[in-house]
C-alpha cells in the first residue's frame, strides 16, 4: 500500500489526489506504507447494503489509522468480530477480486 507525500510541505494523505490537500501543490511523490496500523474506528454491518454482500454479513468495517499517519477505510477480516476494537493492532494484507479487478486492502488483526 503506498501514500501520497507532498515535498513542499510535509503532508501526508489517502486517498490519492492531484494535489496536496494542506497547500494545494502538484507533483506528489509515493510513499510506500508500512502495512502495520490501528483500528481507528469501526461498525459491524449486519444487514448488506446490496444483494453482491448478502454473503458477507456480518463484517467489520474500519478506518484503519496506518503507522505514517495517514487513514483508509477497509474490511477487518477477523475469526471473531468481537475481537476488533479501537485501537486493536492490525496488519494491512492484500486480498484478491474477481473479474480482473486489483486486490483490495484489508486489515487482519494482528496477534
């Protein structure tokens, strides 16, 4: 996972966009994150938003505050979702879609 760091002022931001968010400059350059992080805060959806989710209730989704500062929102995988909680440890994995899309970013409680 990388994120956006902007050489003028220092700042730090995700999701990606064409200038920096404090100053408003272009040319950011990439950073790659750590994959390590923390649950920022997060809900357990019971009831899927569309009939493509119906398999996956319930989950945890949560705003995952990275090591470098920056946040993103993503899925908790976990065996028990009872386990997720603010500030719980988690490590950013990669977990494969179908159709040719890219991988999305999950969280997976650390231990």
């Amino acid at each position: 996972m990388e994120f956006q760091h902007c050489p003028r002022c220092g700042h730090d931001q995700f999701p990606p966009r064409i200038s920096c968010t404090r100053c408003h400059v272009g040319g950011l350059e990439w950073r790659p994150a750590s994959g390590r992080g923390t649950v920022f805060s997060f809900t357990i959806v019971h009831r899927a938003p569309t009939d493509a989710f119906k398999a996956d209730v319930p989950y945890a989704l949560a705003i995952i505050e990275l090591e470098e500062g920056v946040r993103a929102m993503m899925n908790v995988r976990a065996a028990d979702l009872s386990a997720v909680a603010i500030g719980a440890p988690v490590d950013i994995v990669f977990e494969p879609t179908e159709g040719g899309f890219p991988p999305l970013p999950q969280a997976r409680l650390r231990d």
